[in-house]
C-alpha cells in the first residue's frame, strides 16, 4: 500500500498527500492525512482506522465492515517520519481546516 513512498523523504511525502488532498487532525491517528490516504485506497467502509505503533514501524488498518476484516500494513520510515512530524505540527498545509 505504501511503495509508493518508500523512496521519498517525510517532506516528500507531505508534499504527495498535500497533492492528493488528504488532510487531517495532528495527534489523532484516525484523522491523520495518512488515516484518509489509506481510507481513499481501501475498498472496505464504510471505516478505516489507521493506528501507528510506538516505534513508527507499523500501521494497523482496521476496517469495520461486516465481516470485521483486519488488515496489517507495514510502512516505509519516510511515513513513520511523516507521522512523527504532522504530529509535531511541522505540516501546518495538511491540517484540516
């Protein structure tokens, strides 16, 4: 889900999301611009809820559906690095308005 980024930095991959209009709340990992990247991917709905590990190194992607699929999705460290940053308020552009 996420090769597309595994060669970008965490300001290019701002800068990715930015161009794709996923936008979000900082400190909220369902309400993360990677949390609406994710959402706009995954045919499941009408729910994803994206949440990252301490580390940085996973995201799980629950999907309420009705057979209630859980799927786990690694992630390259430019997302990890994103999260870290969006979270610190360092992309002030991909907070939602």
């Amino acid at each position: 889900m996420f090769e597309e980024f595994e060669e970008m930095t965490p300001e290019e991959v701002a800068r990715r999301l930015e161009e794709g209009g996923h936008t979000g709340d900082r400190n909220q990992p369902h309400r993360c611009p990677i949390a609406q990247y994710v959402a706009s991917k995954v045919p499941a709905k009408p729910f994803t809820l994206v949440l990252t590990g301490t580390e940085g190194t996973r995201v799980r992607t629950d999907m309420y559906t009705p057979d209630r699929t859980d799927v786990d999705y690694a992630h390259p460290p430019s997302v990890a690095g994103f999260i870290r940053a969006f979270d610190a308020g360092r992309y002030p552009f991909l907070e939602e308005k």
